[in-house]
C-alpha cells in the first residue's frame, strides 16, 4: 500500500466525520477497525495522531 494513500484514507477516516459536524460512527465494527490500524500506522510511521 502506498503511504500517501494510507494517510489520506486514514486522515478521511478519522476526521471526516467530525468536519462534516456528525458524531463518529460506532455502527460499523469493521470501519472502528480499519480506523484503529489507521491510526496505528500513522503511530509507527510518526505522523498524524
């Protein structure tokens, strides 16, 4: 996987909901998912949150 793709899908993932003025979805395990190991790459690789 590309790294800028990952950021960028990882970025929408974690701030799309909150800019568009809606609470996070917890409806959907699998996107809780994708948004966590998200996050944890973004960790490793020292950028984002």
């Amino acid at each position: 996987v590309k790294v800028e793709e990952l950021r960028g899908k990882a970025r929408r993932a974690i701030e799309g909901p909150e800019r568009r003025g809606r609470p996070r979805v917890r409806s959907n395990p699998q996107q809780r998912h994708s948004i966590r190991r998200a996050r944890a790459a973004a960790r490793e690789r020292g950028t984002g949150d």
